[in-house]
C-alpha cells in the first residue's frame, strides 16, 4: 500500500513545502497516518481483544488492517509506548518530514 501518494505529487508540483507541514496543516486533521506503521499484531489483540473477536468473526483481515482503517482514528495504538508525538520526535530510517 502506497501512503499519501498524493501530497508526495503535491510536493513536487509545489502546490505543499513539504510532507511535514501537510501532515501538521491537513493531514492529521483528515485521518491521515503521517507514515506506515507496523502494528505488532500479538500485543494487539491481547489488548484489544474486542479486535481479537472481530477478527475470528472475520470482520477484519488482520490486527495491521484493523488498525490502518478504524484504529489510528480511534486512539488506538499499533505497538507498547506508541505515541505519535514520541514518533514525531524521532526520525525514521533517516528520512525526513
């Protein structure tokens, strides 16, 4: 899956200064996720388990396809510590905004 193809195409169009100053302007306002992030799938089930049943139901796929289309919106976190303003602070694989 390809994320924010779009404001990567804005960015180079120059109608955005940057992938960062979308994200804090629209992006988080819109539901966005500011990168991929990888749920590690054991950790949540056991602490959703509402998610654990939705998932035996066959109502989702897996706990990473949960989290990308309802869990990001509603709070909840993909991994143990998770927080996105701790994820803001750091940079990822050397990569900026």
């Amino acid at each position: 899956m390809e994320f924010n193809s779009d404001v990567r195409a804005a960015f180079r169009q120059g109608k955005v200064t940057s992938a960062r100053d979308h994200y804090i302007e629209s992006g988080y306002f819109e539901d966005r996720f500011p990168r991929p992030f990888k749920v590690d799938a054991e950790w949540y089930l056991k602490t959703y388990p509402d998610i654990a049943e939705a998932i035996r139901a066959k109502k989702f796929d897996s706990p990473q396809a949960h989290f990308e289309r309802y869990g990001f919106k509603e709070g909840r976190k993909p991994y143990p510590g998770w927080s996105l303003i701790s994820e803001a602070k750091k940079p990822q694989d050397g990569q900026n905004g």
